[in-house]
C-alpha cells in the first residue's frame, strides 16, 4: 500500500540536524523526494547518504536562509531534479536568548534574520510555483514561544510570534485567491536539538539546559507530526500543531 507521503517533493531548511533530519528520514521512508538545505555541507551529506544507503531519495545543496538567492536555488534545484515542489517545510531556526538588559544586540540581529527572514525568503522563493501549480503547502516551525511569553525569550519569542501571524495570514490568503497552498505551523516545546548550543548567556544557558534535560523529547516525535499533516487530502488543511513532552507545563 502506497503511503500518502509517497512521491511528494519536499524542501527542509535547517535540515542538517533536529528536527529537519528526523523529518527528512521519516518521510524518505514513506516514498517522499527529499531536496535538504543547511549550512554544514557534511552533516547534509551525512543525512543523504543515510537516507540513500534505507532506498530513499535526498539530494541536498549548502544555503544560508538569510540569502534570498539560496532560497531560489534550492527551489530550482528540487524541481530540475524531481520535476515539481509540493512543499517546503521552513525549519531553520536559532535560539540564543538572555535577557534584554544583557544587550546581545548582535543574537537580536540574528535570530531576526535566521528565524523571520528565513521563513520570508523561503516563501518568497516558493510561491511563484505553488501559484503555477496550483497547489503547495508551506509547513514553517514557530515555537510555544510563539503562542506565549517567557523571560528571558523577548526576542525569540518576538521571532516565533511573526511566523504565527505570517502563517495564519498566509494560509487565509491562500484560501480567499484559491491557489490551494496549505500552510501548517508546529509550535514545539522542548525537543532535543542543537537549539540550546546558541545560548550564550550563562545564567539563562543553564536553565534552559535544566529543563531540556528534566522534560526533553527526541526530533523524531516532531517529524511524526510533520508526516501526519502531510499526508492529509488536499481538501484538508491542519493550521497549526503545538507539541511537546506529557511532562513539561509548559
């Protein structure tokens, strides 16, 4: 039996490591085409090569997300090589916080052009085919710190929040033109990832490390909830999914 996922061509950012390698093998097994964009060209190649040696299908291509040109590229490259894009799942993120007062103005500048940037150039790069097409869907991860406040998160959170409004925006637009683009938001809370290696203020390094190593889940659960929107009819559109570990309040 042919899963649903099966055939689709799909375009991960950040997809080197966390959650964009764990959806990136989950869905090669269920028959998906793969084009994995990072900056770390051997964890990328590392993740195709894995996906390669189970008899799935990846190619992948080094892009820094701020680049509006890498954006296109990877666009164009996945559909030379696989004939069309279905979707792109934009996933790169950082998460260096500390609190305002520290004056990190240089993380500010870098969460803002990783984490709201990236999504834009992402869908700025996608859109003129999804409209050709007619069909596409846009999948994009915010955070919990995109549906509430935390301290020591005032930028991270101000990033998270933009890509909920953008997306919810995204998709009723979609909706009233017709162009039948999807949209899905995943709101993680705590997944064991690289995210909490940016944090360079100690104090707030240690608690979230604390928490991470109290409550943490693996990638893998988020991937399994990245499938299950996929692989819903085209007639169906699942907005937003906000997961994380039984354990955390958070």
């Amino acid at each position: 039996m042919t899963h649903a996922n099966q055939d689709k061509v799909i375009i991960i950012t950040g997809a080197s490591s966390g959650i964009g390698e764990s959806t990136a093998k989950l869905l090669a097994s269920q028959g998906a085409k793969l084009a994995l964009g990072a900056r770390r060209e051997d964890r990328l190649k590392q993740v195709c090569d894995a996906i390669q040696a189970e008899g799935g299908q990846a190619i992948y291509q080094v892009m820094d997300v701020t680049r509006a040109e890498d954006n296109q590229a990877i666009v164009d490259l996945a559909k030379q090589h696989f004939g069309k894009v279905d979707t792109i799942f934009l996933n790169a993120g950082v998460m260096p916080n500390s609190p305002v007062s520290a004056l990190k103005t240089d993380e500010w500048e870098q969460m803002v052009d990783i984490n709201i940037k990236g999504v834009l150039n992402g869908v700025a790069a996608v859109m003129p085919l999804f409209k050709e097409q007619n069909h596409g869907h846009v999948l994009s991860t915010s955070s919990v710190a995109g549906l509430k406040a935390y301290p020591a998160c005032s930028v991270y959170c101000g990033t998270k929040w933009f890509v909920r409004s953008f997306m919810e925006i995204l998709r009723m637009e979609s909706a009233m033109e017709g162009s039948n683009i999807k949209t899905t938001t995943i709101y993680p809370a705590a997944i064991h990832t690289e995210l909490t290696e940016t944090i360079t203020d100690s104090a707030t390094a240690a608690g979230m490390n604390e928490l991470y190593e109290q409550h943490g889940i693996t990638s893998d659960r988020i991937a399994n909830v990245v499938a299950f929107a996929l692989a819903q009819p085209q007639d169906t559109s699942i907005a937003e999914l906000t997961v994380g570990p039984t354990t955390q309040p958070w």
